[in-house]
C-alpha cells in the first residue's frame, strides 16, 4: 500500500519551547509538519492540552444547539426535546471525553454554557417564562440534570473501572492503571489508598486522565469503605460514582 503524501503529516510531543523538529521524508519529498491533528474526532495539539479541541466542541454545540432550538418550537412534549438534545448536542460534547476532560475553569465554563443556554430555553418552553435571574445549579436541580463537568468525571471513573475488571479488554491500560499501593510503614487503623498515584512534577500532568482518575477513584473508596468496585454490581459502581461526582462538583 503506498501512502498519500499530501494526507501525512508529522506533529512532535512536548513542552519544550525549542525542540529539534527533525526533517522526515516519504519517497524523497518532506512531510509537513503541523502543531495539532485531528484523530478519531479528537483535535490533538504539540502539547497534548486538548484547548484547540474543547474550543472547537464548544462551537461546533453552539451551531447544533442553534439548529435544535429551531426545529423543537412546535415540539410539546419536553422528554421528545431532551433525546434530541441528546442526541445531537450532548454527544458531541462528550465524545471521547475521558481523553480531553479539561480542568482549567475557562474551558470547562466554554463547554457548560452550551447546556446552561438549553436548560434556560427548556425551562422557558416548561414554565412560560425565560429565567433570566436564576442560577444554573437551580436549573439543573428543577429540570433534573448533572453538569457536564460531572458527567464528564464520571465517565473517566467508570472507564477506569471497566478496565480493572475486565470489561474493557486493554491490557496495556491495564498495566498501566492496576498498580497497588504499598506503604513503607503499616500502621494499624490508618487508612491507605487502593490504586497507587504517578507521581507529579506539574500541574499539568497530575490534571492528565489516568493521575487525575486514580486520584478520584482513591478519594471514592476512602470515602466509602463499604465500596468494592471488583466485586459490586455495576449499576451499584455507576450509583456511587455519580453521587461522588456530585457531591465533589
């Protein structure tokens, strides 16, 4: 199979802020060399901080939000309205989230903001009047939702749990996840963590998916100690998962 030169590209991993970008070549001719790439719907930069991607979602749920809002003005039903929502909006704010879940606050507001302006619209269609002075949590609560923030922290704590038990077959991510916590001095009574924690020299990498997990699912289990996530059955795990997420929002 030969390869398309004009569909190859070559992007470098790093924070470094000089990096030795050496030239590849395909049959003799330079590949171009880009900062961010796109791959499986996901928008990949040179530092794997995934803005480019959560800023493009952003609009790109405004433009469909704008298109829902249109087409359900004649729609009486709100159950009919929230699947389409659903269906159209929501998963594509949530595609492949446990991947680029950010945890700087003006992205995670970019992305809310896309839901808050549904709720707001929802209530409105509900109640006979735009809420113009209610706060968003009030919203969630009346029109029974979860922020995006927490669906999004619930669904990487469930994925790393379908991982240690197997439901997801992936034995590198296994490998990588299921490191057990042995402390140098046991003491009676003390509690220690499950899952031991990569260690962590910048923010950015203790806020990266699988530290950033570990961290959540410790602080689920020291939480509950009646939790047993290999034993339990799953739809007790989505349960605890989600008020842990709640409560922690």
């Amino acid at each position: 199979m030969e390869f398309n030169k004009s569909k190859c590209y070559v992007m470098s991993f790093g924070r470094m802020r000089h990096p030795v970008n050496f030239p590849y070549k395909l049959n003799g001719d330079a590949i171009t060399r880009t900062d961010s790439m796109k791959d499986l719907g996901v928008t990949f930069d040179r530092k794997l901080t995934f803005h480019d991607h959560t800023t493009s979602t952003a609009k790109e749920s405004f433009r469909r939000l704008g298109f829902v809002l249109r087409n359900c003005r004649d729609f009486h039903n709100p159950h009919v309205i929230k699947l389409v929502f659903g269906a159209l909006v929501r998963s594509k704010l949530e595609s492949s989230a446990c991947v680029w879940n950010p945890f700087e606050k003006q992205y995670v507001l970019a992305l809310e903001k896309v839901q808050k302006a549904f709720l707001r619209y929802l209530y409105k269609h509900l109640y006979g009047f735009y809420p113009y002075l209610y706060p968003t949590k009030f919203l969630l609560g009346c029109l029974n939702f979860n922020s995006l923030e927490v669906r999004r922290s619930c669904d990487q704590m469930t994925v790393v749990i379908k991982i240690l038990r197997g439901i997801i077959d992936d034995p590198d991510l296994h490998n990588e996840i299921l490191k057990l916590f042995v402390p140098d001095n046991y003491c009676r009574g003390r509690k220690h963590r499950l899952l031991a924690v990569p260690p962590s020299r910048t923010i950015a990498h203790s806020k990266s998916p699988i530290p950033r997990t570990l961290a959540a699912i410790n602080a689920l289990l020291n939480s509950n100690a009646g939790i047993d996530m290999f034993a339990d059955e799953w739809k007790t795990i989505m349960v605890e998962c989600l008020n842990f997420c709640e409560k922690d929002a």
